[in-house]
C-alpha cells in the first residue's frame, strides 16, 4: 500500500532556502485536497507564503506542528486513500527518510554569481541549461530575490538570470544616468554573460527598464511581461517611493513596505531588517535618490513608453495585481493587444504573493510566444 502514500514535504524556494516555519495549516486530517489548493503557510528569512499542494488527495496525517522549523524536503504531511490503515501509516511515517538532492540537482544547485560589465559588478543568479534565455529584473529598492518564488520554476522551460541592478542588492552602487543608465546596465550585463535574445520578465520599474531596452536594441528582446510594471501611464504612488527613500528605521520602513502587500502579514522582520541593511550601505542613498529623480520625478512617472511598445509588435504579456497600491491596475490596459491577466487578491507584487499562478502564466505565454 505504501505506493498509495504521498508524501507532503517542506518546499525549496529559490536561491538559498534551508528551512521554513510552519505557520499554520489551513487544512484538517481528513480533508480532500485538490492540487494547488493552499494547504499552510510556510515562513522562511526572506518571506511567508502559501504552500500549494503538488497532489490531490486525502489528507490522512499531518505529521508537522504548527510554529515549528523544519528543513527542505522534511516530511509535514501525508495523503492516502481510505483503504490505506493507520498502521501503515504510522509506519511509511517512521521509517520515512527525508530526499537527498541528486547530483545533477546539486550541480545545479542556486548560486550568487557576479560579473563586470561598463556599469561595475553586478551580481545575478542563473538556473536551468536549455531553451532560451528568460530575464528576470526587479523593481525600485528590489533585488534578484523578489524573484525567490519564480527562478527555480520558471527554469524548467528555459536558461533563467536574475539580476541585482546597479545601485540595488549587492551590486554596484553607482547608478550613473538614473533609469537610462539602468537600462545601459541590463544591456551590458546581456553582453557580459553572452545570453544574446531574452524573454524580459520585469516588475515595477524593471518592466520600464525592460521595455526601453525592448525600443532602443529589439534584437536583444524576445517578448516583454510586465508584472506591475511602471512604464505604462504616469500615476505613482510618490508617498511610497519617498517612504522608501527617507525611511532610517524598522518603524519608519515597516509601513512603508506594507503598501507593496495586499496580505499585510507578509511583511515579515527579517524582511524589512534585511532592507535596512541595504539602505544602510555606502552609496544607496545616492543612488536611489538618482534613479527616483529620474524615473518618478514630480511625482509622476518620466518614461510612458504603452504606445511604442504596442507598435513595436513585440509579444507582451501583462500581470497586475487588483489591489495594487503603488501603481494603478488600469496600466494593466495600456498596451494595444497584450495578454492580460489581472490577480484578484493581490498587490504590487504578485510574483510572490501568488507566485503559482504567476509563474504558470509566465510559463504558457512563453510556450505560446
């Protein structure tokens, strides 16, 4: 009967996950889940999501407590059908050993890596060795691990670079020519690690970026997604990127942050420590200062950039959340012909408040483009 069990183990999300709190369950023993119901909330150093259930079935034990730590690929739960006893159970329970990464999985393995291009050292991440090349580039204060939910599932179908922008995560921290310079920075780190045409996968600011990059060299660009992106009308919230700027402080910064989040609770200690910790860090005043003077200043957005992409003919597929509070959801209609895709129950950043659903459309419009 073991055959008929199936285990539910604590995910690996992304670049350096270890281990997870479990949160809380939102499903009992006995229960009948369905494959990509959300079944608990999982806490790691970076963020707190939904776990969606890989399987459907019935959920015969959850052998995983509530607030506890457990590492990658440790057993929290099991499902069976009826006709499978307890006893079995309890014993596919005890004698269960937690799955080792293979070889190639370890060779494969997410890592920082860091090149030098005409805009200083950038660092990114790559995974996946086949198919073509999918960018993925953050927004304003961002970095590649905004991408933490996304890089590992959108690898399967393609060579994936997520990338710390000039004056963002642990690259330079120079940002010579504001967002034109940005755009420079992505254009020479394409060079520098020879990935030649690319799907751009860009959110908030990195949408913009990614799209003049679309106009100025189309040859680089494959097709453009624009997940929340700026770039497509004026309006900003200019409270939040000032907030952004100006905040010293976990009380100064934590409601601040919050505006990205429709689920509030997401916003988690180590995550505005770990931004503190970046602001804190010679030259990220300056730069963020540069880039927001240049990209919002006056309060609105420099760079509305639907109309040329819309004749460019470049494929583009638009991801919003409903509930954005940074930038309207009606940007979402900007670009004539886009595939559109609104999440309900989301905010601004929807690559990690819904990243199933995100990463499946990401990964159906490629296959389609």
């Amino acid at each position: 009967m073991s055959e008929q069990i199936i285990p539910i183990v604590m995910p690996k999300w992304g670049l350096s996950m270890q281990e997870g709190r479990l949160s809380v369950w939102h499903v009992k023993e006995g229960d009948v889940i369905e494959p990509g119901q959300e079944i608990m909330d999982v806490e790691t150093e970076k963020i707190a999501n939904a776990v969606e259930a890989a399987d459907g079935g019935l959920l015969r034990r959850r052998v995983a407590q509530e607030d506890m730590v457990y590492p990658v690929r440790a057993l929290l739960g099991v499902l069976a059908p009826v006709e499978v006893s307890d006893a079995e159970i309890d014993v596919y329970v005890a004698g269960f050993e937690m799955p080792q990464a293979d070889e190639e999985e370890e060779e494969q393995a997410p890592a920082y890596l860091f090149v030098e291009t005409p805009a200083g050292r950038l660092r990114y991440a790559e995974r996946g060795s086949e198919g073509d090349a999918i960018v993925l580039v953050h927004g304003f204060g961002g970095d590649l691990d905004n991408w933490l939910f996304n890089i590992d599932a959108l690898a399967a179908g393609g060579r994936v670079y997520a990338i710390d922008l000039p004056g963002h995560g642990q690259s330079a921290k120079t940002a010579d020519g504001g967002i034109v310079g940005l755009v420079d920075a992505l254009s020479g780190f394409t060079d520098a690690v020879d990935i030649g045409a690319a799907h751009f996968v860009g959110h908030s600011l990195g949408g913009a970026i990614s799209a003049m990059l679309a106009l100025k060299d189309p040859g680089k660009v494959k097709s453009l997604t624009f997940v929340d992106a700026a770039g497509l009308g004026e309006e900003i919230n200019s409270t939040y990127i000032d907030g952004f700027i100006a905040a010293e402080s976990r009380r100064e910064l934590k409601p601040v942050i919050e505006h990205l989040f429709a689920d509030k609770a997401l916003v988690s200690r180590q995550m505005i420590d770990d931004l503190l910790k970046y602001k804190r860090l010679d030259g990220v005043d300056e730069a963020l200062g540069s880039i927001s003077a240049s990209a919002f200043g006056g309060g609105v957005q420099s760079a509305v950039l639907a109309d040329q992409i819309t004749r460019s003919g470049i494929p583009v597929l638009v991801i919003w959340g409903e509930d954005d509070a940074i930038i309207p959801v009606s940007h979402a209609e900007a670009v004539a012909g886009a595939k559109i895709e609104i999440i309900v129950g989301v905010g601004h950043m929807p690559q990690m408040e819904a990243a199933g659903q995100v990463n499946d459309l990401i990964r159906d419009f490629l296959d389609a483009v």
